[in-house]
C-alpha cells in the first residue's frame, strides 16, 4: 500500500489540484514535479504516452493517469482513513455522475469565459452560469455535495474556485451575486486544511490566466 509516490503535475491545473487535495486528505507524503507543459519531459511523456498530460500518479513505478481516475484510486488503496467516495453502491454512483458532469462541463464553460470575447464569451458566460445553477440546485441545502462531509464531488469541483478571480475579472461577471450558493459552499470547503493549503492564491492564477489570454485574444 505505501511505498514511492510521485506526483507529475502543473501548479495552476485545476485538475493536478484535485490530486493533491486528495493525497492531503489521506495523509500521503510524496514527491512533487512541477511540469513545464510547453516543454514536455521525457518523464511525463513515458508516464503518459497517450494523453501526454498531468497530473499522472506515479505509485511504486506504476503510472496512474486523469484526475478522477487518480482519486479514484488513492481512495482505493489507502482506504483506511478519509473516504472520498460514500460506501453505498448507488450514491457512489451518484457521486460519479456529478463528478464526471463536473469534469465534462465545467471546464469547457469556464474557458469560453476567459479566452474568448463577443458573441462567443457571452454564449459562454450564459453556459457557465446555467452550469452553476445546476449544481446550486443539486447542492440544495446540504453542506456538501455528499451530504454532511467533504467527498469525491467536492473535490471535483473546488479547484475550479481558484480560477473564480479571472472568470470574473475577464467576463465581467459576479459569481456570488448570480449563484451565492456556490461561494458559500466554496467557503465552507476552503475551511478544510486540505483544501485551503492545495488552492493557489486567486490572484496568481488571475496573473497566470492574463498571460494565457494573450495568447487567444487580441484586445
């Protein structure tokens, strides 16, 4: 179950953040290589020679890749302590839908409203904002996604919190005004010190993001 863990990942990836969110979680020590993704190195690309992305788990030599996958698997093998997904079959299910609607939804919005302008951003605002409030309404009045613990979908979904500062700043828009529900479960969340220690300042990642904007639009 222990052994060498090694973590191939990018500071600012949402993605990597859940990775280390989950290993906080469960305690585990390992090692942290910081990815240059402009100049892939050959460690990554052994790693993961298909999707050639992080974050990838590297457990005793043996890779494990995509970030849902990856939790998925810390919490299988070090499951004596901090379970992230619930123990009942069909909430587990559950849990796994949202997670993945998180994952094949949230991404995509979000990056139409940082990266584009016009017509294009305020599509993307408009989804962004229909996702949210689709996720408040299946949060309802409960703490967390999961009920009364922090779990597996929300980890999922916190690390996009600390993009929150450049979806606002670049799309002009007020994430707590249209959707308080989200902040105050994002504040909730931050009270965990595996979350409040993993999260990026939002304002490095709003530097972070504004370099990457340049590169999609022309002002």
């Amino acid at each position: 179950m222990a052994g060498e863990v090694v973590l191939l990942d990018c500071w600012p990836s949402m993605f990597g953040m859940r990775v280390r969110i989950a290993l906080a979680e469960k305690g585990i020590k390992y090692e942290y290589k910081e990815q240059d993704l402009k100049n892939k190195n050959p460690l990554l690309l052994e790693m993961n020679p298909i999707n050639k992305q992080i974050p990838v788990l590297i457990h005793n030599g043996k890779p494990v890749c995509e970030s849902l996958i990856i939790v998925q698997y810390i919490d299988e093998v070090w499951n004596d302590k901090s379970s992230l997904l619930p123990s009942d079959p069909y909430q587990r299910a559950q849990a796994r839908f949202w997670a993945d609607f998180v994952d094949k939804k949230v991404y995509g919005a979000s990056r139409k409203v940082w990266s584009t302008k016009g017509e294009e951003q305020e599509a993307g605002k408009r989804e962004f904002f229909e996702i949210l409030k689709t996720l408040e309404v299946e949060l309802g009045d409960k703490p967390y996604f999961g009920g009364e613990t922090f779990g597996y979908v929300d980890l999922s979904f916190i690390t996009f919190y600390s993009w929150f500062q450049a979806y606002e700043v670049f799309g002009n828009i007020n994430i707590e005004v249209e959707c308080p529900k989200i902040i105050a479960w994002a504040k909730r969340c931050l009270q965990k010190e595996s979350v409040a220690k993993t999260l990026p300042d939002q304002k490095k990642v709003y530097e972070f993001v504004a370099q990457m904007r340049k590169r999609f639009v022309s002002e």
